[in-house]
C-alpha cells in the first residue's frame, strides 16, 4: 500500500468519510470533505490537508482541523512495507469561504520523512 493510500484510509475512519487526494477527481464531494495535497519539501514529504465545512459550521471545522486530525495521524501509518508518523509543521491556515461551493474552509500540514 502506497502512503497516499494509506492516509486516505486512515482519515477516512474519522468523523468525516469523503476523502481524496488533490487531483483524484474534477468534480468536488458533498461537504464535508477533505483534500489531501502534496507539496514539494525537500527533505519531507509536505502534505496540505484542506477541510470543507458547510458555512456555519466553523465550530466543528476548527474542532476537527486542530484535534481531530492530530488525534487521526499519532499512530504511524504503513506504507510501501514501511511504518511512518505523520507530524504537524504546526502550520494551519483559515477559516476562509469559498463562495462557489457555500463552504468554510480551514488546512493543516503535516509532513513525513521521505524514505528512500
């Protein structure tokens, strides 16, 4: 199983099921819904994990990017026969809307050693 497989699985047992990488489909889920993008980091694999909340619900979208996600990422994770923590840059960015879609948004990166 390849990380991203394997992150995508692993958020999906939250409280939050709709989840795909940045890139795996045009057409944007029914909020909620999470987006994990890959960022070029040098030495780290950067991963942006965008959180789409239906407006309003800014409570639970900060409860679920600032907890939840931390909660969802302390055990390590396998990937490619390797065992891998995700870990907070400690970075976080929102809430911010997104008039298109009706939603509220928030991100948090997290990053993994890149294993060669």
């Amino acid at each position: 199983m390849t990380f991203n497989t394997s992150i995508v699985n692993r958020i999906k047992t939250g409280s939050i099921k709709n989840v795909q990488m940045f890139g795996d489909g045009m057409k944007r889920p029914v909020p909620p819904y999470v987006v994990i993008k890959p960022i070029a980091g040098g030495d780290r694999k950067l991963l942006q994990i965008i959180v789409r909340m239906t407006i309003g619900m800014q409570d639970a979208l900060e409860k679920y990017v600032l907890r939840e996600l931390s909660e969802l990422l302390d055990e390590p994770l396998e990937a490619d026969e390797n065992k891998i923590t995700a870990r907070s840059t400690g970075g976080w960015i929102g809430p911010y809307t997104d008039e298109t879609d009706n939603t509220i948004s928030m991100s948090r990166d997290f990053y993994i050693p890149i294993i060669l």
